[in-house]
C-alpha cells in the first residue's frame, strides 16, 4: 500500500475510532444517572406546572431539566435545583444525589449570589444612577468573590460524581434594545442590565472551562426572544408573582434552555 493511501487509511480509521468513542459517551450521559443542580433558571420558576411536592424550590414539570429527562428517560433523575438557592445552598442541600455512577450534572448558579433579585429591583423602582450603581456593585462581586464560590460548587461536584459530564448553564439577556415596544425601564438601565448579564456569564464560562465542564450560553438561544421582542421568553414585572418576574416562561425553559443541554450533554 503507498504511503499517501496507508496514511488516508490510518487517518479514517482514527477518526471512526474517535466518533465510536463520542457516541458511546453521548450515550452514556443519555441513559445514566441525571442530576440537575442549581437556582430558579433550572428549577424552572417561571414556567409553571410547579410539582407539589417541591415546595417553595418551584421546580417545574417545564423546566429544561424535566423536559431532557422525559426525553432521553435516564437510568436515573434527581431534580435538586431550588428557587433562590446561592452556592452555599447547592454545597449544603444538593449534592447529596451525586455519587460515581452519576454520568450527567447541569447547573445554573451564581445569579443570587451576585444579587439578581435586589439589582433588578433597584432598577425598577430607582433612577438610572442608582441601577447603574448597584449594578457596578454586583460586577465587583463577581470579580472578588463570586469565583471563588464558584469553584467550591465545582470541586464539590467533580469529587462527588469524577466520571459526570457536568454542564453549566448560564443567563441570558433581559432585553431587546433600541425598540419602542419597550416601556417603564430607561434604555440605559436596561442596556445596563444586559451588560451585567453579559459579566455574569464571561466569569461563569472562565469557571467552567477551568474545571473542563461545558458551558451553554443562553444568550444566543433567546436571541429574538427577549423582553421587548414583541415574543418574549422572559418574564417581566409579574406583580401577581413577584418571583417569576426576569424569569424563563414555558417557552423559554423549551426553547431557551432545552437545546443547549440537548447540543451539550
């Protein structure tokens, strides 16, 4: 066999090689052990359809977690994730699922901690320097102390399930800019508020790639889909339900959400 041939051989046989060992772990994650981690964006408030039994954690029978186990039926699912959990709270009340046959762990977490719900609060009801203002703070906090927090999530995870493939979850954007569809909130607060979002998940895909986990960006997924859009994904103020405002409607968690751990696990 000539050299250019044996070589092209080699190559194909290699690369089979490599998309056999890609399926099988795709596979794997499908069918194995799914632990969902993490804060409101996965528990799924906002959505609806919350599962009594979960209590004021609101997880969601639409929520992207549920909908890929339904999907992909696991061996096994544990829905830990909890409105208004902090990382304290992941570490302290959710991790008790893992374990090393665990093959699948998605997580969004580090919104609370940075203050989500007292910046946007801010912004609604304070002038365009006080958003700006309390969101400088929250971007300090994200710089000094939010890594950290970070990384003891994701140590705690890895030593808990060492053979998991571990998705993190980011935010989206609130906001559609530079639309009249758009009323109460100033642009500049609201071009304020997606640059935080931007920050927010910079520093959370620096983290998660420093621990070799994947990170969905769920910024491009609600392209199109923002508050202001005309067909949001997101709620806005909800003063019937106070926690579901800036939260993922139905469509959000399906549309939003779903596809990425879908693309990633």
């Amino acid at each position: 066999m000539r050299r250019p041939r044996l070589l092209a051989y080699v190559t194909s046989l290699f690369l089979a090689i490599g998309l056999a060992l890609t399926g099988a772990a795709a596979a794997q994650a499908s069918t194995g052990s799914y632990v969902a981690l993490g804060d409101s964006y996965s528990s799924g408030v906002g959505a609806g359809n919350y599962i009594s039994s979960s209590g004021s954690c609101n997880r969601s029978t639409n929520a992207y977690p549920y909908l890929w186990q339904a999907s992909h039926a696991p061996s096994s699912f544990s829905f830990m994730a909890c409105g208004g959990a902090v990382t304290t709270d992941v570490i302290n009340n959710q991790l008790g699922a893992l374990n090393s046959s665990t093959s699948l762990v998605s997580i969004s977490i580090g919104g609370n901690d940075a203050g989500f719900a007292d910046v946007m609060t801010n912004c609604v009801i304070d002038s365009d320097s006080g958003c700006l203002s309390r969101i400088a703070t929250a971007k300090a906090y994200i710089d000094s102390t939010l890594p950290g927090r970070l990384d003891t999530v994701y140590n705690a995870i890895r030593a808990k399930a060492p053979s998991a493939r571990v998705v993190v979850l980011g935010y989206p954007r609130f906001y559609k800019l530079g639309t009249t569809l758009c009323l109460g909130l100033s642009e500049a607060k609201r071009s304020a508020i997606n640059g935080a979002a931007d920050y927010m998940d910079a520093a959370l895909a620096k983290r998660a790639a420093n621990h070799g986990f994947a990170f969905g960006d769920p910024r491009s997924t609600f392209s199109g889909h923002e508050i202001c859009s005309g067909d949001s994904w997101l709620h806005s103020v909800n003063w019937l339900s106070v926690n579901e405002s800036y939260h993922p409607t139905a469509a959000g968690q399906s549309g939003g959400y779903l596809p990425l751990l879908n693309s990633l696990a």
